[in-house]
C-alpha cells in the first residue's frame, strides 16, 4: 500500500516538530526502527493508530491531519503560549508586516538549523 500523501505529512510534521531528520534519530524518537521511518517516508506503511496517535504527540501536530490529511496541521490548544502569542501579533498586522514578520522568521530559522 503506498500513502505518499501521508508521507509527504510525516515530512512537513518532521520539520514542524523542529528535530533531527534521520531516520536513526527519528526513530529513536518515535521508537520505531530506521526501516519503519524509511517506510513512512516513502508511504510503504502507515502506522497503527496507537502509533499515530504517538507520533503525532511526539511532532506536535493534530492525529488527524497525519493520518488523513483533514483539519488543521497543529490544534491552536497545543501551541504555547508563546507561540499564541506570536500568531497573534502576526494575525493582527497588516499584510506586508505579515510577509516582513515570515521572512524575519525564516532567516532566525535558518541562523539556528546546522549548516
């Protein structure tokens, strides 16, 4: 059974969660082997649902957007309040302060991921 639009939703939910993109790493994490994450990455396998919902906790993202693709990626209650905060400020600032604000993010981003 190939699910490359699970797949491709385990990548962005990777990159969400921030953490290290190795399928060694990532297992560890999701406490999987290396060939399971190869599998998700290539939309081999889809995980039980236990396990759906684990590694949905452990990327901070909604169960249901991993699995199907429906609803919000990230549930606004699983946010911090920090990261309230931040969407806030960014919802409530005009457009081009809007796109000024996503590029200022994306270069700290980029500043703090290895080179």
């Amino acid at each position: 059974m190939r699910d490359s639009g699970f797949a491709e939703r385990f990548k962005q939910a990777v990159c969400h969660a921030g953490v290290e993109d190795t399928q060694e790493a990532l297992g560890k994490l999701l406490g999987v082997s290396s060939v399971t994450i190869w599998s998700y990455r290539n939309g081999d396998k889809l995980p039980r649902m236990k396990k759906a919902a684990e590694i949905a906790q452990a990327l901070g993202v909604n169960v249901n957007w991993l699995m199907t693709g429906s609803g919000a990626m990230v549930n606004v209650d699983q946010l911090s309040e920090a990261e309230r905060e931040l969407l806030r400020i960014y919802r409530s600032a005009e457009p081009e302060d809007q796109e000024f604000l996503a590029r200022t993010f994306r270069l700290l981003a980029k500043k703090d991921s290895p080179a």
